[in-house]
C-alpha cells in the first residue's frame, strides 16, 4: 500500500501539463509572465511545498529510523527552491503594479502588509488552540512567544515574517529614493542586509531560528530586477534561447550536488562544535544555495517563454496558495510523528498515501476559511472591504 506514493511523481507531471500548450517553433507564450501564468505556477508550488513538508516528517535522512517512511524524499532538499518561485513572483508583481497603477504605494502598508500579517496570527492562534487542545506544556514565557509571533506557533510561518520586511523595504526604497534606479539599488541592499544579519545569528527557537529564514529571499530582489529590465532580457533570452536551456537545465545538476559538497564539508551548523569561522562557512554554504536554486528558478521561467501553464485545477489554487501554505501544516502536525517536535501529535499515521489525502483534502475548505477570516479581520481593521488585486 505504501509504494502507492510514488504514484505522485507522475500525478504531479500530469497536473502540470494537463491544459498546459506549447509554442510552436520560432513561437513565444506571450503569457509567460501574465498573471494568469504566475498564479497557476504558484498554484502548483504550493502543492510542491506540501509534498515538501510531508517528505521532511516522514522520508527525510535525518528523522529516527524507526519514523522514516520512503516514498517523497525527492522533496525534501527542494523546499527553498520552490519558495523561490512565490518570492520571484512577489518582487516582480510588486514591480508592475507599482509602475503601471498610479499612486500605488499611497496606502502600501494597509493594502499590502496588514493583510499579511493577519494572515499570520490567525493562522499563528489557531495552531496555538491546537497545541493547549493537544496539552502541550507551555509555561506563560512560551505562550507569549507564541502568541506575539516571537517563536513560530505555526512552524512554516517563517515566509510570513520575510515577507513583510521585503515588502516593507519595498515600499521605503521606492517611497524615498527619488529615481527608479536608486530605489533598486536601496532594496538591493536592504536584501543582502537581512541575508548577512541571518548568516550572523545561529540556530534557535525564535527568529531566524535557521538558513530557510534566508537562503531564497535573494528572489524577491531579482524579481524585481527582473521587473525593471524585463524587454531587454526576455529579447536577449529569445535570441540564446537552446544555450541558456540547456546551460541552466545542466547547471540544475551541477549546482545541486556543488550545495551538497559544500553543506558537507562548511555546514550552515558551525556553532555545534564552537567553529571560530562559522559565519564564513554560512557563506560559502549559501552562495551555494543562490546558484543552484537561480539555477532551478530561472529554468522554470525560461520554459513558462515556451509553455503556457494552467488549468482549472492550478488556477483555483493560485487564488489560494497563502493561505493554503499557512494551514496544510496543521493536519500533517496532527497525524505526523509528532506535533513539531515539542508534543505527540493526535494520531501518528505511517501510511503516506494516507497522509497525504489527510493533508491535502481538508487544506482546501481550510484555506477558504482562513482566507475569508483574514479578509474579514483586515476589512474591520481597514474600515474598507478588500478589493482584488
């Protein structure tokens, strides 16, 4: 019954290209950077991080012998590349609204910030009921923490943190700077800032708790980069377009197992055996990460040129891919080994095909609540109703 999982792989082949049409030669998908294409691309990385998050409790070489379980192992080292695609997405979306809808930053924080923060204490609260329900030991000290945000009641909400110091740094960049080319240059800066600050601080159980916190922000900065220069590199893609495919398509590889050497040899954990150059191996292990998952991400792009994503399955999901990230992580706590780490989760289920029906079913009419509590919550601390974006 377990080797059923593997059925996945090509489940998720099939999802991706079912719908999806393909230029023909000397032929573009014009859509390649349209909303539509980057929702339904966000829409099917979401799933990708489930299955990432499902793998890292049950197929990851470091759990317990007697809790892994085969079966989506494949997914596990690739969470930050998948992350990559929704900060790209974010970095070049921030880009266009702002320079195609006018007085866009006029009430930037309101429109684009509270909402996600919102989003992350309802989500942060509901996995806090859940822990007293599980009767986790919280002293009052824990409780705080976990209810102001400090240390991650909902474990996966690490991206929810980040985001709005990116888009916080966004917004003053451009609000300040008085050219475009400064207020790149500024948020620029303002990433590799946050980047060096979470390569200084070692492993804990507050912020930047880990290199996850940093190793695929880098993307919401190029994101916009690519924004600003868009024509010139997409017409420079088109006319190198086989050498850049097959240079990225071999890099993927190249790239992938240079991390891994460099993981093995420098390690981002230098504080477990007091090395005095920890920091310098942080950076050599993530300048690793950056081209390898540059490597990835951009060959996802480079195909989008070529191949217009989307179906009604993937454009659904792209309308709820926040919200669905933020809460598929309760129904796996609940039936993983444990419930992160601190307490045993409601019932531990060994069966992955199983588990994941568990996850995934009821994360969809779970997403729709919380996206429509979020909404309702920004709307009565707005005094305005939320308008699509």
């Amino acid at each position: 019954m377990g080797a059923l999982i593997y059925l996945i792989y090509p489940v998720m082949a099939v999802l991706l290209f079912w719908g999806s049409k393909k230029a023909g030669p000397g032929e573009w998908n014009e859509d390649a950077f349209s909303i539509n294409q980057m929702k339904a691309l966000q829409g099917y990385f979401a799933l990708c991080i489930m299955l990432h998050h499902i793998g890292q409790k049950t197929s990851a070489s470091w759990l317990p012998k007697e809790n892994y379980i085969p079966g989506l192992e494949l997914f596990v080292p690739f969470g930050y590349y998948f992350v990559g695609i929704f900060l790209f997405c974010s970095g070049y979306g921030l880009w266009k609204s702002y320079h195609n809808k006018p007085h866009y930053l006029d009430g930037f924080v309101k429109r684009r910030i509270l909402p996600l923060l919102v989003a992350f204490y309802v989500s942060a609260f509901v996995f806090l009921l859940v822990r007293f329900l599980l009767k986790e030991p919280m002293s009052a000290w824990k409780v705080f923490c976990y209810a102001s945000g400090l240390q991650l009641s909902n474990p996966n909400t690490w991206f929810m943190i980040a985001l709005p110091i990116l888009y916080l740094c966004f917004y003053l960049s451009f609000r300040f700077c008085h050219t475009e080319r400064k207020a790149v240059t500024v948020l620029g800066l303002c990433v590799l800032a946050y980047v060096l600050i979470g390569t200084c601080i070692d492993h804990n159980d507050y912020w930047m708790r880990g290199e996850w916190w940093y190793n695929s922000v880098h993307f919401f900065f190029l994101g916009v980069l690519f924004g600003k220069n868009e024509e010139a590199v997409t017409a420079h893609v088109k006319r190198h377009y086989k050498a850049y495919f097959l240079l990225l398509a071999l890099g993927i590889f190249v790239c992938y197992a240079t991390s891994g050497f460099a993981q093995n040899v420098f390690s981002y954990y230098g504080e477990n055996w007091g090395a005095p150059d920890k920091i310098p191996r942080r950076w050599i292990c993530l300048l690793s990460q950056v081209l390898s998952s540059c490597a990835f991400v951009f060959w996802v792009f480079l195909c989008s040129m070529k191949l217009r994503v989307g179906n009604r399955f993937l454009r659904f999901m792209g309308t709820i891919t926040l919200e669905f990230y933020l809460i598929h992580g309760l129904f796996l706590e609940l039936f993983a080994y444990n419930f992160d780490g601190d307490v045993a989760s409601l019932y531990h289920l060994r069966n992955i095909p199983l588990l994941l029906l568990i996850v995934f079913l009821p994360s969809i009419p779970a997403a729709l609540l919380l996206q429509k509590t979020d909404r309702a919550i920004t709307s009565l601390l707005t005094g305005k109703k939320k308008k699509a974006e």
